[in-house]
C-alpha cells in the first residue's frame, strides 16, 4: 500500500509539475505579447493624439513631438543604431488658388545645420546644412537619411491636420552635438502635390539639438 501511494504520489506530482510549467508558459506568453506588440503601437497612438490635440489647442500651424511627449527642442543621449520616435503634425489653413476644393501640398526636409565640434561633420561629404531627412525644396534626396518612415510630402486640405511619424536611426554620424532644423515648404500658389513646386524660403522652421553618443 505504501508503496502504491507513493506512485500515484508521484505521478500527481509531474501532472501538477506539467500544469505549472504551462501556465507559466501561458503567462510569459501574454507578458511578452502585451510589452513586444501592443505597448509600443499604444505610445505612437498616445502620441499621435496628442499632436493632433496640441495644434488644436495651441493654435500652432506645426508641432513637432517626440515618443517622452513635449515639443522637440533637444535629443540627448542618441545612440547610433538606436531608433527614436517622433510626429510632426501639420494644419492647413491655406486655400488652393487654382481650386479651392482641393488640397494644398507641404514638403518636410531635415537639416544637420552645423556640428558643435570644430573637427566634427554632419554627414562624411558635408560639414554642415547637410540634407538628412525627407526633401529639399528642390527634390533633392538626402545622402544620409537619419528619419526614416518620415513622409515627405502631405497634402492636406483647408482646415484639415495630418500628423507624420518618423523614426531617427543614426548609422554614419559621428559622435558629438549637432544643430538641427526642421523646414516646412508649402507649395507655390498653395497647389497640390502633382506638379507642385517650391521656393527655398520655408513655411515653418524648428531648431533643435541631436547629442550622438555612438
């Protein structure tokens, strides 16, 4: 008898060892789940809302915001390789002159428009306003694209907002401070993005720092 309980002892022990093991399995599972595919789209969309609501509140035409929430004006701590979130939200108050009903372009270009070291460069053929993200106001690509996912075009209708997500992935740049702008071109005669173009005086800037920290 004794020996008979320890078996079906035993044997109760691994169905209860096998059960714990898969519930555990089914709780890493869910933890995993939740932080890897669901937290972070719930920060871009936090985030997103939240430009939407500031252009709302503030009047402002044009924000610029990054993943820790408030207006970009300094990115510390960039390491190259490491991804970083941002959103750009644009309102157009603007009427297309040729139909009124339609909507108006806007072009979003990324300049490193100087680095803090004297010995620095802000790509490897240029050492400043170099083109790093989106489109010059003459459609020029950037050499060295440090924002990608950034559109750089929006075409938005009168009274409407349109909010961009970007993501700056350094690969090339050196280590070091940099002087940063974001230019806004609107579209000649406030025409559509087919067949717009552009003059090189800006819409809208912002300036802001990168601290590239390799």
């Amino acid at each position: 008898m004794n020996k008979k309980a320890a078996i079906e002892l035993s044997i109760t022990g691994v169905v209860v060892l096998i059960i714990a093991i898969t519930i555990l399995g089914l709780i890493l599972g869910f933890v995993y789940k939740y932080f890897t595919g669901i937290q972070i789209p719930d920060i871009a969309q936090q985030q997103r809302e939240r430009v939407l609501d500031e252009i709302e509140k503030s009047g402002e035409l044009l924000n610029f915001r990054g993943q820790e929430g408030g207006e970009v004006r300094s990115i510390k701590g960039i390491s190259v390789g490491s991804p970083k979130w941002f959103a750009l939200g644009i309102k157009n108050t603007a009427t297309n002159e040729d139909d009124p009903t339609a909507p108006v372009c806007y072009r979003l270009a990324i300049y490193c428009v100087r680095s803090y070291d004297p010995n620095g460069r802000c790509t490897e053929d240029e050492e400043t306003n170099a083109l790093v993200g989106g489109l010059s106001s003459e459609g020029d690509l950037p050499a060295e694209n440090w924002y990608s996912q950034l559109l750089p075009t929006q075409s938005i209708r009168k009274g409407q907002k349109k909010v961009s997500e970007a993501t700056m992935s350094v690969e090339k740049a050196q280590t070091g401070l940099y002087e940063m702008e974001l230019r806004v071109y609107k579209a000649e005669n406030n025409a559509d993005c087919d067949g717009a173009s552009f003059t090189e005086d800006s819409w809208k800037t912002r300036s802001f720092t990168v601290e590239i920290t390799g």
